[in-house]
C-alpha cells in the first residue's frame, strides 16, 4: 500500500463528493500554508465507502468537495489540479 510509506509531511488532497462542509478554499486558510502536492480523484461512480472511512482516518489526507457537482474523474483531475495551482501562488 502506498500509504503507509507515504512521507506524512506531504499531504494529500482527497476528492469527495459527498462531503459537503469542507470546500477546497478552506485548507489554505489556515496558517502555517499546508505542503499539499498530492490529488485523490476517485473512480467513476466515486470511491467505495469503506475506501473513504479509510481515507479520513488518515491524518495527513484531507477530504474535500470540489462543488455541487458531480464531475467525472478527468474533469475532476483539471478542476482540482486548477484549484491548487491557484492557491499555491
């Protein structure tokens, strides 16, 4: 598993369309600026539920919505990959 050797200072972005409280916007308000360099796009039809529950118990990992919308996996990837560049600047 990737995880578990994963370097717990760089963190993990996980993209979950059913969290509905913690926008992307919302992980860099927070000070000191999180080292985030990694996106979780899930599947088409999303990531299992066992998968999520796994994937929020992970302290270095950060569920988040990308909107409304339920996007697909490509779409996802651009969106989210858009969104950090943009708050990384």
């Amino acid at each position: 598993n990737t995880l578990s050797s994963w370097n717990k200072t760089d963190q993990i972005i996980f993209c979950d369309e059913t969290e509905k409280k913690k926008i992307f916007n919302d992980l860099f308000k927070s000070k000191p600026k999180k080292k985030i360099n990694t996106i979780l796009i899930g599947p088409e039809g999303g990531f299992s539920l066992s998968e999520k529950i796994f994937l929020k118990n992970l302290n270095y990992i950060y569920g988040v919505t990308l909107g409304k919308r339920i996007l697909r996996a490509d779409t996802a990837a651009i969106s989210a990959l858009t969104l950090l560049i943009d708050k990384k600047k």
